[in-house]
C-alpha cells in the first residue's frame, strides 16, 4: 500500500527513517539513564526489593525494545514522509503561539495570556477579519474568567492586570 | 437477587434531579467533546476531573462518566457528516457512514449510527451488572501475586493482541511504568528519577500527561490538514428515526455478533478501536453481498458503532471490579476514583455499594439520555463542526492548559503538558500506541507495590508467581496472550511470505 502511494508524487518534508531512528536513539538513551539511575540507589535485594529494583527490570525490558526499533528501522524497505514541509509549517504556525502562551501565563497570568495567544494565532492564520479576532480575543477570556474564576471557584494564575483589578 | 436489590438502589441514587441534570450535562460536554478534533473521550475525562474533586464521588463520577457516553456518540457524527473521525473507534464508521451521507441518506445513518451505539453500550451494561460482582468476589481472594499476574496478563494482552508494532507497544508501556516510578517511592520513602530537579518530587501526574498526549497532540495533527472542514448537512425527522429503527430488526445477527466481539475486546484491553474494525470485518464477511460494503451499507455503520460502544462499555468491568481499566479512558475515571479516596478493586463492590451501584444504574440512564439528546440535538452539532477551526483551536488548547493547571496549581505542569503533546504528535506519526503508556503510568505504582509484595511474601523466589492453581494459571494465559501475535506472525510468515517476523523484545 506504502509503495502505491509512492508512486503518486509525494510532497517534499522530512523523510520518516531518520526521525524513527532518533526517536529509537532517544528510547536508548532514556533507558540508560534509567539503568544508571536505579543500580546508583541499588536494584537489588537488601531484605526486599530495593527501590531501583523493579525501575531497573524494567528499564532493561525498555533498552531491548528501543534497541529492536532503532534496529528495526534499519531494515524496513520503505521510507515515507514523516511530515511534509507544508504541513510543518501548518503545525509551527499552532505551536509558535502555543509556546509563546505558555511562556506568558507566569508573568501575565492566563487571562491576559490567553489573549495574546488568540490575537497571534488568529492573526497568524489570518482567516478572519480583525475586529472578530479581537472580539474573540476578549471573550474568550472573559468567559474563561466567569466559568472558573466565579463558578467552579478555582484559582488560575493572574497577573499585573487582575492584580490592577482587585481580584 | 441480592444484586438485583442493590441495582434498585442504584436507580434511587442516579435517579435524583441532581445527579440526573449531570447525566445530561456530561452527554452534551461529552457529544461536544467527541465532535470537535482535539477533545477525546480521556482527555476531556481528564481536564474536568480536577473541577469535580470537591464533590460527592457518585455524582462526580456520574458526570464523568456520562462525558465518556457522550464522546462515544459524537464520534459517530462527525465521521458520518464529516469524513472526520471524531475518535480513533470511529474510523471504521466512516467507511459506510460518508457514502450513506453523500447519497442524501444521512439522518438514516445517523440515526443507525446511534441506535447501535446505544444497543452495543446497553448490552457491556448488562454485563458489567451481572459478570461484575462475580469478578470482583472472586478477586477478593487475590493476593498480591494474583494482582501481578492480572497486571501481567493485562500488559501481554496488549501486547500480544495489539495491531501495532508490538516493539513499540512495548516501549509504550515502559515509558508509561518509568514515568510511574519519578518521583516519591511508596514503599520505600524515597526519591526515584528526580535528578535533584523539585519539579519532578511530585511525579508526573498523569492526566496531565493524558491531556498533552491525547488533546495537544491532537490539535497538531488536525491543523497538519488544514483549517477548514466541509461537511453534509443533517436534520433528523422522527419519520426517518422510525422507519430506520423498523428496519433494524433485520440486522440482529450483525449487531448480535458485533456486541459479543465489542464485550470481549473492552474486558480484554483490546479496547474500542481494535472492536471496531473486528465488528467491521466480521459483519462484511458474514454479508450476503459484502461487495457492497464501502459504499454506503448501513450494515456498515451498524457494526462498528456496536462494537466500539460494547468494547468502551464493557471496559469499566475490569475496572470497577479487578481495579484494572481496559481503555484509555477508563484509565482515567479510575485515577479519578482514587482521588475521591476510592479504592478500586473488589473491596469496592463491599465497601461502597452505593457508588458502584449508582455508577451502573446511571450507565443505562446515561446511555438512554444521551441517545435522546443526541438525536434531537444532530443539527447543532454538525453545526459546531462549522465553526471556522482557527476559532475552536485557541479556545481548545486554553482549555487544556487550565485543565493542566488546576490538577495542582502549577504551571509548571502547563510546559509539561507542551511537551508531551510534541511527543504525542510524534509518537503517533510513528505509530507508537499512546493507551498503553497512559495504562502503565496509572497502573505502574499499584503493579509495581504488589510485585515487590509478592516478593517480599516469598523471600524473593519468583516461584511464587506458580504457587498456586490461580496465579500458575493467569501467569500461563499471559503468556500465551503475549506469544499469540508472533505465532500467527510466524504462521503468516511461514506461509510464504518470506519476511521475518517481528519478535517481541520481552525475552528478556
């Protein structure tokens, strides 16, 4: 099925073998600070199993598996598309004001956050037209600030303007 | 009898204003949640299970719960009008629901759609109620080795029956166990994996790894696609309701054999996906044209739907019973039950009759107002799927990261839930099975406690895992789970194929 595909033309991005095998080398080097951690605090029996001892059976499960994938990858005949570069770009355009939101909410709180978040991701899709992105860039938030603020009367994190505000 | 009594209370419970203005509240989050991409069942599960810590557990869990009943009939929705499986267990009602839309036959579709989610989840209720107590009595007498050995034969069931690369499921499920183990050791009192960093004194929680897995994950995927969705119109009369519902009688045998597939594969942690498309499967080949399926045979909707819904029904029986979830979701109510001070477990059965009962009778009451709801309700929302995406999008991942926040106030928890989502999205580009990790992250401590338990009782001689009928016997069906795929592999290999078969990597 993979191989039909192929002959159909396929987007340029980034192929999937070597993101398969970096993951796998990710897997191994998780598994082995896993093993080092466990025996440095003792995987063994000192009137019981100590604590590293079933993190470490474990982690050695874990090594042979991601070793089996890393070598797996290797032998596979076929490599596809992981991501093509247009689709990369769709995702960064989410994932650039995502972080960004999520940098923002210590200093900013949520609200104020969330905000910018709308305006820069709405801004960078740019489907709508602007008074409806802020429209929704203020609504939201404060529907967001009435459903848990005021109803479920759980706390979120604010900032210099709630602060201005008294809450 | 006893049971039966026990039910009737139950519908006393369930039945009050309170908990029924729940029931109806969570079928509408829930429809809402299975519709829009991004919002699963385990994921909205777990961004609403830090709101309802300061309530009565049977009330909360009713919500809760019916927030699962109500994504399962969402899905349908979106992948009959859409083309766009809400979930994952509705990729299979696509391949019939579409065409059925595209010929102008979509409320017929729907309306089948929903019917057979109902009889599917109707039928993995009625088995919870009457298979449940007998399980869970018959845990009772489990020690700790038992635990391990139904731990251990939940884990090589993944294994060995999951369709993915089993190397992967299984460093899945090592993932899930590690990420288990950061943090304090329970038994022991001491840190584990923390590498002096505070942050990681608490552990990773797993709803927030939930919510970064299955919601961020989500949203990256779906934007890949583009930001716009085109989908059929809808509007469901009674007429059409009807006239489908009198025809359903004709397909008993297809929903019949869908359900026993769908109770079998949610009290295994096959889970509904994988039910679907055997429902799929095993209704085409049992057709009398199957030639026809694809192109719009209601046949075609009828049985996945019934067997996704039995499949996630019938998987709160290992839960409630044995303390073991059999799907994602599952997982996730069952970490709600122990922050509500709940032990899963067959003590559950003795010790808080009350919520076990009031939880199953509300599963007939919530599943009976969510078909309600849902058929009367088509319209909105096939509406919602309209909103423009680059609206829903912002608002959802706000959603989650307040979700992250509030299960302890950290926003630290908010970069974590960032990052998992970045490695959800990779992992599943990569296929590599996600429910796996969720279900060894919640179950890692309590496995991890009765194997060191276990060895504890036996001076450390593994031999305690054979000591006795029981525990022999579900260490042996555990391995015979395990080795099931890489037999049929070598059968199918052996068959001409020529390729190497994949050995799972558990021979260490």
């Amino acid at each position: 099925m993979t191989l039909q595909t192929e002959t159909e033309a396929t987007p340029r991005g980034l192929s999937r073998r070597p993101v398969e095998r970096i993951v796998a080398l990710v897997l191994i080097a998780l598994a082995a600070i896993v093993l080092y951690d466990s025996y440095g605090r003792g995987a063994g029996w000192d009137n019981g199993p100590e604590n590293g001892f079933f993190p470490a059976r474990v982690g050695w499960i874990f090594l042979a598996a991601s070793l089996f994938i890393l070598v797996q990858s290797f032998r596979s005949p076929q490599d596809g598309v992981f991501v093509s570069y247009e689709q990369l770009g769709q995702v960064t355009r989410v994932l650039g004001p995502l972080i960004l939101f999520v940098a923002l909410i210590q200093p900013l709180g949520l609200y104020v956050a969330s905000s910018v978040f709308i305006l820069v991701f709405m801004s960078i899709v740019a489907t709508s037209r602007w008074w409806s992105i802020v429209l929704t860039a203020i609504l939201v938030p404060l529907v967001c600030f009435w459903v848990f603020e005021l109803q479920f009367r759980v706390p979120l994190p604010k900032g210099p303007l709630e602060t201005a505000l008294g809450y | 009898m006893d049971d039966f009594a026990s039910l009737m209370a139950g519908f006393q419970v369930a039945l009050s204003w309170h908990n029924i203005g729940f029931m109806a509240v969570g079928v509408v989050l829930g429809i809402v949640v299975g519709v829009l991409p991004g919002l699963g069942g385990p994921n909205g599960v777990a961004i609403l299970l830090p709101l309802t810590f300061g309530m009565d557990p049977t009330s909360a869990i009713i919500l809760l719960s019916s927030i699962y009943w109500g994504a399962l009939f969402g899905g349908a929705i979106t992948s009959i009008l859409f083309n766009i499986p809400g979930e994952a267990w509705s990729v299979a009602t696509t391949f019939d629901g579409y065409p059925m839309a595209v010929q102008g036959k979509a409320a017929e579709a729907l309306t089948a759609a929903f019917t057979a989610s109902f009889i599917g989840a109707l039928s993995g209720v009625i088995l919870i109620t009457f298979v449940a107590p007998l399980v869970a009595s018959f845990a009772l007498r489990f020690g700790p080795a038992e635990f391990f050995a139904v731990f251990l034969l939940t884990f090589c069931s993944f294994i060995g029956m999951g369709r993915e690369n089993r190397a992967k499921i299984l460093a899945s499920l090592c993932i899930g166990f590690l990420l288990a183990a950061v943090g304090l050791d329970s038994i022991s009192g001491d840190l584990r994996m923390t590498f002096g960093s505070t942050e990681l004194m608490r552990g990773f929680d797993f709803l927030v790894v939930v919510i970064g897995l299955f919601g961020v994950s989500e949203i990256l995927l779906t934007v890949e696609e583009g930001l716009v969705f085109k989908g059929k119109q809808a509007k469901i009369d009674l007429r059409v309701v009807f006239r489908t519902w009198a025809s359903l009688p004709r397909y008993w045998a297809t929903l019949l054999r869908s359900a026993a597939v769908g109770m079998w594969m949610g009290v295994t942690p096959g889970g509904a996906i994988a039910a679907s498309f055997m429902g799929y499967g095993i209704a085409k080949r049992f057709s009398r044209n199957p030639g026809s399926f694809g192109k719009g045979n209601i046949e075609g909707v009828l049985a996945p739907e019934t067997a996704a819904h039995a499949a996630g029904t019938s998987a709160l029986l290992p839960m409630l019973a044995l303390g073991i979830p059999g799907s994602a979701t599952a997982a996730v109510l069952l970490g709600g039950l122990l922050v509500w001070g709940l032990q899963p477990g067959p003590l559950l059965f003795i010790e808080q009759k009350e919520f076990v009962w009031g939880l199953i009778a509300s599963m007939y009451l919530g599943n009976l107002a969510g078909l309600i709801i849902v058929l009367a309700t088509v319209p909105l929302f096939a509406a919602i799927m309209r909103v423009p995406f680059s609206y829903v999008a912002p608002v959802i991942l706000i959603v989650c990261a307040i979700g992250a926040y509030t299960i302890s106030n950290s926003i630290f928890d908010i970069w974590l839930m960032l990052g998992f989502g970045i490695i959800g999205y990779v992992f599943k580009k990569l296929d590599y099975p996600l429910a796996p990790l969720v279900l060894a992250l919640v179950l890692g401590d309590r496995a991890e406690d009765s194997f060191r338990q276990a060895l504890l009782g036996s001076g450390g001689s593994l031999n305690v895992f054979a000591a006795n009928g029981l525990v022999g016997t579900l260490v042996v069906l555990a391995m015979l789970l395990l080795l099931w795929g890489p037999v049929t592999d070598l059968i199918g290999a052996a068959r001409g194929k020529g390729r190497q078969p994949e050995k799972p990597a558990a021979a260490e």
